[in-house]
C-alpha cells in the first residue's frame, strides 16, 4: 500500500473519525518533539553548567556563548 493509497483510503473515512486520526497524530508528534527537545535540554544544561562563566563577562557574549555551545551539543546529538 503506497502513501497515495493510504490517504485516498484515510479521506473516504468519516469526518469524525479522521479527526481522530489526526488528534492522535498530532500528540504523537508532539510527544516525540518534546521528548527531543527534554532530552537535548539536559544535555545543554549539563554542559553549559561545566563550562560556563562564573562571574564578569558582557551579557551578550554570555549569551552568545551559551547558545553556540547548545548548537553544538544539537548538532552532535543529530549527527549533522
């Protein structure tokens, strides 16, 4: 069954029932997003917590800083 079958099939089904499917299908994308999402958050934390500047520094680079080591910690998780 190619994709084109499944959403012909999907668009002969009652209205209700594909809210339904599309309900469940958003929650389940947005479950797996935030669970990405949590997981390379600690991640970040743990990181930025180690190598973070204690005290002094301008606000921006701080910031700067931070986000630069998230990517990072991103771009390792996902491979890029």
């Amino acid at each position: 069954m190619g994709l084109l079958d499944f959403i012909e099939k999907l668009q002969r089904k009652p209205q209700r029932t594909r809210e339904k499917i599309l309900a469940a299908s958003v929650a389940v994308i947005m479950l797996l997003i935030a669970l990405v999402w949590f997981k390379t958050l600690r991640q970040t934390f743990s990181a930025v917590s180690d190598s973070a500047p204690r005290a002094g520094g301008k606000p921006f680079e701080i910031i700067g800083g931070l986000w630069n080591q998230g990517l990072e910690i991103l771009r390792k998780e996902i491979n890029f």
